[in-house]
C-alpha cells in the first residue's frame, strides 16, 4: 500500500526484541538521489532540527532497513527508516465519537465524505479527537470487520484541515489497496475550486515546480527547481479561469500529482496565493485600492470565509470491485459560496490601485 504524501505513517510500531517503539516511519521514494539522511530526515520532519536528528543516530535510534545508522549514512531508494525510543508513542487511538457527517456515496467498499471546513482529518498533536476519523468510527462502529485503528482500511487520501470537500474512504483492505494504487499511479481524477488573490490573465495554464518543505520555515513547503533540492517531490497542478472578480479570481485546478499544500504552494508561486490563507499570506491585502472601505470589505470577506478558500470539489475513481468508473461532484460550501457572491456584488471605486 502506497504511503500518503506527507510519507509519515503515525502508528505505534514497537520492536519485540529490545523494547523500542516506532514514532516515526518514512519510505524513501523511488526517484530520491543518494542523500546524507540527518539531511533527510531534517527536510521531511517540521519542528526537529538537524541537531537532535544527529543526536539521535548517535544514540542508535534512527533504523534504515531495520538496523541503526549513523548521520553520514546516504538514503537510497525505498530505505525504510524508522526513528524508534525507549517509550510508546502518544496514544493517538481513534475512538468512535457522534460527529456529523456528509456521506454522498456508501457501499460495502468504501464511502465518500464531503467533509466540512475546520474538521481535522487524523488525531494528532492538539487535535487528539474530534476528526473525521473519530466521526467514521462512530458511523461504522456495527460493521464487525471494520476497526478505525487498522491502517489497512479507512481514508486513501487527506486534506488540510480547513480545506472542505471529498474524501475517500475504504471500509476493506482489498478496497484500500486498489484504490491507493490508483493515487499511487494518478490514475485518479481530482479538481479544486479555489479564490486566489489577482486576476489571472491567461484562460488556463499549468503549474509544475518540485515541492519540500521551505528550509525557512519547516511548517510551510516551497518551490524548487528540478533537481535543486534532492528530497523535494514533483507535483504538476493544472488551473483554468472560472469567473474573473475585480481584484481575485475564482479558479479550477485539476492535480495530476498529490503533494502536500500542492495548490496552496503553486498558486503562490505563480503570484496568486490562495485568499485569506494565513499560512501562505493570503490573510493580508495583496491585491485592490487604498481606502479605508475596500479595507473594510476585505475585513468583511476575511470574517464570511475564516479560512483558505479551496475545496476539493469532484473525485473520479475506478471501483474497487467492480471496475466501473465512479464520479462525485460537490456543491461549494455556505462560507465559499458566500464569499463568491460579495465579490460578485463588489463595485471598485478607485483607480488608485495596490501593487
């Protein structure tokens, strides 16, 4: 099975033989050119430095194909690395909880979820329940064979927390199988309705810039050029024009890659982050004119959608079990669709224009 894009797999693995457990698990791709792995592991991890990740393979918990390394050690392709302490992991384990949930498609294969913005997918440091997760485990808590806990079923792919609509989840591992390996080879079909700050010139154009994390801020994930970072992934987003508003444009992006932030990162490299996205600086005024009621609008605009305005709005796979090709479509939720419609109704009055 295919790992997700941010490659890191959060269950427990603890080692029989000398009492050690798993926190971290990677895979290294396919492509990854011979890389020192403290190097590694620095661009992949948020929050660690290069520091402790040296004094960790010193302290003989950093495990490439199940035996320690040291930190000159070069990753090659599909390593397996594991960075294993003396004591269990945080319990991140997923208890059913009653959380409402859009379900548009179930069958006894998978389901499909449109999941409403400011849900976390995945328990996590600060969000250790109330996710969707926790919400599928209460929805099928009668089915015997399904346990939230097994990686082997349940979500195949992720969103941002504050990014809404369609995910897919598998109720069985054979189901999870087949449809990971479609992600895994692209086979999928998935596009984005996003409000991005300016306004677009060109109908439609395409995106492609290798993706790691910014080694300025570690939380966040920037362009590189092909081969100037050797752990950064090549993604490629296709956008087209949907509506043209005074000073930001509504936009469709169909991924061909899934990466981590894809579209959030690429619109921005292009110049257009992604409105009121605090994490990429869409939450200041990039693009207008200067008076105190277009700040006031904004302010109005920033309060009706508090959060980046992109959400997944269709999903195309085959089924699992009987091949045929599945399409979903999603209405755009309350807060974007509000959104859309104040600038719709927005007249500039101004020819004194930002930059």
């Amino acid at each position: 099975m295919p790992p997700f894009d941010d490659d890191i797999d959060d269950l427990e693995w603890a080692n029989e033989n000398n009492g050690l457990y798993e926190h971290f698990h990677f895979v290294v791709d396919k492509g990854q050119e011979l890389l020192r792995i403290d190097k590694y592991l620095t661009n992949c991890m948020s929050n660690i430095s290069r520091n402790r990740i040296q004094e960790a393979a010193d302290a003989n918990t950093i495990l490439v194909n199940n035996v320690p390394v040291k930190a000159n050690y070069r990753v090659k392709p599909l390593d397996v690395i594991r960075i294993v302490l003396d004591h269990p992991k945080t319990d991140f384990s997923i208890v059913a909880q009653d959380i409402p949930l859009d379900i548009i498609y179930e069958d006894n294969d998978l389901l499909v979820v449109n999941k409403q913005p400011g849900l976390v997918v995945h328990p996590g440091v600060g969000n250790f329940d109330n996710t969707l997760l926790n919400a599928l485990a209460w929805h099928l808590r009668n089915i015997p064979t399904f346990d939230a806990n097994d990686p082997r079923i349940g979500l195949v792919h992720r969103i941002d927390k504050d990014t809404s609509g369609l995910l897919l989840v598998a109720k069985n591992a054979e189901a999870k199988t087949k449809l990971g390996l479609q992600f895994f080879n692209k086979t999928t079909e998935r596009t984005y309705n996003a409000l991005v700050w300016g306004v677009i010139k060109e109908n439609e154009g395409t995106i492609t810039g290798d993706l790691a994390r910014d080694p300025r801020d570690r939380k966040s994930y920037t362009v590189f050029a092909e081969g100037e970072n050797p752990v950064a992934k090549h993604a490629v987003t296709h956008y087209k024009v949907l509506e043209r508003f005074a000073y930001v444009t509504l936009v469709e992006c169909k991924l061909e890659t899934g990466r981590t932030h894809q579209i959030r990162v690429h619109m921005k490299h292009i110049g257009h982050t992604l409105f009121n996205d605090v994490h990429y600086g869409g939450s200041e005024i990039l693009k207008g004119i200067r008076t105190a009621k277009y700040r006031q609008f904004i302010e109005n605009c920033f309060a009706v959608c508090p959060r980046q305005a992109l959400h997944a709005k269709t999903l195309g796979f085959e089924h699992p079990s009987t091949g045929k090709w599945m399409q979903f479509d999603s209405e755009l939720p309350t807060d974007m669709q509000m959104l859309i419609d104040k600038w719709q109704r927005y007249n500039p009055s101004s020819t004194d224009v930002l930059d």
